[in-house]
C-alpha cells in the first residue's frame, strides 16, 4: 500500500475528550504517536509523513480543538476553554477513550504549544515530546520583538479583542493561507491545490475562526501565566524532548544569544536534542521523508 492510498484508507475517528469531540485519522500498528498541527493547518499536514510512520507506530492525527473536524470549546471571557492546558487535557481524555494510557508526542506551531503543556501537566502520560518550529511561549513573549511581530503577525493580530481578528480573517480566507503559506519560507508549490483548499475551508466558519482567535489570545494571557507559575514552581518536563526547526526561519536567528532553540528548551527539560531542518516553518510538508526520521530514531529509543 503505497503512502497516500495508506493514508486516505485510514480510519477517521469522532472520540469524546472532557468538553469537545475530537477528531483524528489513526493509521498503522504500534506504540502510539499522537501527531499535532499547528496554524492555519488541520491534521491534514501529517498526510506524508504519517504513512511514512506507520509500520513502526500507530499514528494518531488530531485536529486541534476548535481546528478542522474538532468541536469548538466554548467560549469565555477569561480564555481558559482555549488555553493549552484544557486543549491538552482535552487531548489526552481523548486518548485515553481509545486506550493509549502513555503515548509519544510531537506537535508543529501551535500543536506543539499544546504538546509541550501535555508533559508538563500530564507527566505520567508522554512518554516522549517533540516539539517543531516551536519555543515556549513564556521565552518567545519575554524575547518578543519586531521581528516576531512581523515575521509571525499572528502572535499579536490574532491576539487582539474580538471581533476584529475573526472579521479579518473570515472576509479574505484565501490571502490568510496564501500570506502564511509562501512567507514563512517554504514554497507554495509544497501545497497541492486540494491542500490549500482545505486550509481556506476551515477558515470560511465562523465557530473555528473565534476558536483560532481564542487560542491565540489564550497564549498571550494564560497560557504565558501557566508557564510562568511552572517556572517559578521548578516544574519540569520529565520525557526526552525534541526540538527541530527550520533553518531558514527565525528561530534559526533570533535566539543565538540564548544558545538558540535548544538552550531555550534545556531551561525547561534535562534531556534535551534536535537541530535545525532542512525547509521552511512547514518542513513537515516539504520534506516528510527527513521529519519522519528524526521523529522515528527519537520516539523508538529508550
């Protein structure tokens, strides 16, 4: 069975978790490997690189809540129903139902915000944390400046009241997925014409796009104060962690005097590896075959 007939022949699963119905694709046979994506995707970005997975794990594709097929939590003055601690809590009630009491992790973009939260909050269940394209969001505020509010304009736009961000984003779809597809340093041809519409589609209904918002302002408000509690509390992530990224993006740069992505996440984790991949923020479509390595060496070891 060749990659794509793999993945297009795999199960999609509708599967409870507290408050919302999580979506995921689940595909091939052994240890479990929950796969995260991040924005303006859905679990649709893992289409190359789980099949390449799959005889070695059962791979487990989920769309975030309030993401793709997933239900949107409900909405609160306070974001918490959108904070990656209750995403991540929603995600592992969600795997429990299907019977993986200790999974492996590896999340891009925002997935990896909810992953790394996932092994802080839920230690005994994350038995491994890769982490893409991704810093902590405590260290990325604190480090903030204009070339994150220019090179990742979501950070701030998305973060703002609503309703000018879900207004903004329902009116031009196709240049939100445009913009981010072509300016964060891979090609747009990585994205066939089917992909691309299915990101536009999920940003053409209103109840995703105020979750997307909210995730967003939950990261400049909660989130920020849960990393912030765990530092100061000594709170640790007790798995191995993997941290990847792009060599031609940002955090190739903007972190050197921090010892780069890695440094900043050996300030949260012991043990620490990964290094910098070939492609832009969406490496994991534009170059499946290495990030399904680097995932597959790391989560098989001991």
């Amino acid at each position: 069975m060749t990659g794509a007939t793999a993945w297009e022949a795999a199960e999609t699963l509708a599967v409870p978790g507290g408050r919302t119905t999580l979506s995921l694709r689940q595909l091939g046979a052994g240890p479990p490997l929950l796969l995260l994506h991040g924005f303006p995707q859905t679990h649709l970005m893992w289409r190359d690189v789980a099949p390449l997975l799959a005889r070695d794990f059962t791979l487990l594709c989920a769309d975030l809540p309030g993401y793709g097929a997933s239900t949107p939590p409900d909405l609160s003055p306070d974001h918490a129903p959108h904070s990656k601690r209750a995403m991540a809590a929603e995600l592992v009630a969600a795997l429990g139902h299907l019977g993986h009491g200790r999974f492996a992790v590896a999340g891009h973009d925002r997935g990896g915000r909810v992953a790394y939260r996932m092994a802080l909050d839920h230690p005994g269940r994350v038995s491994h944390l890769a982490v893409l394209d991704v810093v902590p969001t405590l260290d990325a505020w604190e480090r903030a400046d204009a070339r994150l509010a220019l090179g990742f304009w979501p950070w701030s736009l998305l973060a703002q009241p609503a309703p000018l961000p879900e207004r903004l984003l329902l009116a031009a779809p196709e240049a939100v997925i445009d913009d981010a597809l072509s300016q964060w340093g891979t090609p747009p041809e990585t994205f066939a014409p089917e992909i691309r519409a299915a990101y536009i589609a999920a940003l053409r209904d209103p109840a995703r796009v105020a979750s997307i918002c909210e995730e967003y302002r939950a990261a400049a408000t909660r989130d920020r104060e849960h990393d912030a509690a765990d530092r100061a509390a000594g709170r640790r992530i007790a798995c191995p962690v993997l941290a990847l990224w792009s060599a031609r993006g940002g955090l190739a740069k903007w972190y050197e005097a921090a010892g780069g992505p890695l440094g900043l996440w050996r300030g949260w984790a012991d043990r620490v590896s990964g290094q910098a991949m070939k492609g832009g923020h969406f490496f994991p479509e534009e170059r499946p075959e290495q990030t399904a390595a680097a995932l597959r060496e790391f989560c098989l070891a001991r």
